[in-house]
C-alpha cells in the first residue's frame, strides 16, 4: 500500500513541475506540442487544440515538449517546410 501512496505522490509531483513548464509557456504566447506524465509507452493520450496530451506507463517522469526549446527534431523541420521546399525547390543547396 504504501509503493503506491509512493508512486501517487511522486505522480503527483511530476503533474505539478510539468504543468509550471505548460502554463507558463501558455502565458508568454508559446504553444507547447506535448504534455505527458510518464515514460512511454503511452497508456492515454488524446490531442485537443493541436495539443498532445497523454500518461505514460511508468510514472517516475514527464515532458512538455515546447517548439524552440532544443534543436528541431527533422520531423518538426518537414512538418514545417516542406511545404515550402516542395513549391520552391531552389532553396535547397545543391549536393
């Protein structure tokens, strides 16, 4: 019983830490992609508002993942210009 009054509070603490990262990115105008509690595999998730959010199956952890934050993953970088390269294909140098 008390492993999972263990694991409940240190969830609970992680809930309180991630959610400091997503609102205060929310109040200086930043859309954050993901918020999660938990290491993968996702056991939940569910998107509202272009924003993912979901519960891992182990609970020691939790990311909210914000555009600009680190160097952008390729996917983020097709995502957003490929459209732009496939209309202009001169803006890629040549190999």
């Amino acid at each position: 019983m008390s492993v999972l009054v263990s694991i409940a509070g240190l969830a609970f603490l992680i809930l309180i830490h991630e959610a400091g990262h997503f609102f205060t990115a929310r109040a200086v105008g930043m859309k954050p992609r993901r918020f999660y509690i938990g290491f993968p595999p996702a056991v939940l998730k569910t998107t509202r508002n272009g924003i993912e959010y979901g519960l891992g199956a182990i609970p020691l952890g939790g990311y909210v993942k914000i555009p600009g934050m680190h160097r952008p993953a390729p996917s983020d970088v097709d995502v957003h210009f490929g459209p732009a390269l496939y209309e202009s294909p001169r803006l890629l140098p040549e190999v």
